[in-house]
C-alpha cells in the first residue's frame, strides 16, 4: 500500500472521481428491512403511489453506499483519516434503483489546523454521488479529520 | 394500526421521546464490512491508537440505527410519511461502542406546504440520539416529506 496522505499534502481544489457500486434489488431490500422498513423502501407495490414509482433505496443506504466507494478509493490513494464530525447540507437528489450504478466525485474544499488538537488537521469535502445516466443522486459536504505529518 | 398524521395535525414544537436500540459487536462489524471498512470501525486493535479508544461504530450505521427506531416508533403514531429530501448539520458527537444502548429525541422545528405539490408538506425536525448514559451521540436536522389531509 503507497503512503498515507497526511493533512499538509492534501490539496484544496483537488478533485478525485472514482466507484463502481452495482446497486442490487437484494441489497435494497436487505438494508431496508433493517433500518427502514417504509413501504417504498420494501416493494415496488409500496412504492407505486408515491414520487419514487418504484423499489428505491432507503436514503441512508445511498450515503452507506458512497461510504463503501470512499473507503475502496482510500486503498488506491489512502489518507490518514480519522472518521468525520459531520455532514452539511446533505441532499437526496433523485432516486436510486436496483439495477442502478452508482460513481462518485470529492472535491476538497478548504482545509485547516484543529485548534485544540495540532496533530490533526480538519476537511471540508464535497461528496456527489451519480447514477449511471450521469444524475446527481446524493450531495453532501463532509467534515473530516486527518492527521498532520507535524504537529 | 392507528389512522396516520397527515401535515394538518402535527404540532410545531412537539417532542417525542423513544426507542431503545442494542448495539451489538456483530452488527458494528458486519455494517463495517459492507459499508465502512476502516480499521476503527474493524477491531479494537485498529481503534486503540485512535480518539476511538476501541471498537466504534460507523456514523453510517449510528444514522441507519436511528432510522430503524424512527421507523419502529412510526408504527406507534403513524405519519403519511413520504420519506425525506435531506439532513442538515448532522454531527457524529461521541463514539458508538458494542453494548451501547440508543434511544432518540424527534422535535418538529417548523413545517410549510410545499409550494410545488400542495398535496404534500415539509417538516424541519431535529433528531438526537442517546446512548445509555444520556449522552447526545448524533444530532441532525432531517427535511421530511409528508402527505396534506387537504391539498
């Protein structure tokens, strides 16, 4: 594995796409029955009176999702992250769909030191996440910890 | 099943308060696996030089297990609920850890009709999750969707 990223590499304005997610009708219904049994998220039947048509996603299968493609990316160009604190402004764009594939673009935009902690340095990212028609599916801005190569 | 809220009966400034929700060592790993493969979310090990400490879960999954209580409570009091657009200032404020117990706090902020669809209404919420020690573990903001009695 290359050398983890640390805080004074990372570049604002960097943009990486990358992720190869096939959504799958199984998987829908196996997150759904866990954490988010609405009928929209359980059955085409369930979903066919309401804005999603048919089978959808639960929302936070598609952030699930994204993460999946996030931590595949990490292996190719790996940072020295430490989770997040949060997220900003996350947004459900359209529907995702057994049958979907889903992709992704960061964009890093800012970066600063923590202020009680040196060693740490703090991201603001902008996630999206797109369907296979190119469809902004899921945007959301991260805010991420990483280290610093110095304290 | 009770007749279910539609946007015409629900209170600005209603609280409610439910859930109880046994976080597991299992699911911590197998969300992980799936969705979030970090080595803080994988093993104590890979935690322990980490703010972590051990073992935590993913902020995925903390945010599907408030889902899934949500979803249990709706079946307590019903709301035509059409799923939601999107969350604002979620934050991951403390670990998750394996014998965690969550429960959570819904409190509707505002809501309006939709100036597009007048058959539906949107709800600003503020949810909050507890862990056993009545620590505020994630707190968000969600955008809901709910059906009107009369459009």
């Amino acid at each position: 594995m290359a050398e983890p990223l640390y805080y004074e590499d990372l570049e604002v304005g960097s943009i990486r796409r990358f992720g190869h997610y096939q959504v799958t009708r199984e998987e829908v219904l196996d997150f759904a029955r866990k954490y988010d049994a609405q009928p929209f998220h359980l059955s085409d039947e369930g979903a066919a009176a309401t804005h999603f048509g048919r089978l959808a996603a639960s929302g936070w299968h598609t952030c699930s999702m994204t993460m999946a493609m996030m931590v595949e990316h990490a292996a190719v160009e790996p940072r020295s992250s430490l989770g997040a604190l949060g997220i900003d402004e996350l947004r459900w764009l359209k529907p995702v769909y057994p049958g979907d594939v889903l992709s992704c673009e960061m964009a890093l935009l800012d970066k600063r030191r923590s202020r009680s902690k040196p060693g740490l340095g703090i991201l603001n990212l902008r996630m999206t996440t797109f369907n296979q028609h190119g469809e902004a599916v899921l945007a959301m801005k991260p805010i991420t910890l990483v280290r610093a190569r110095e304290s």
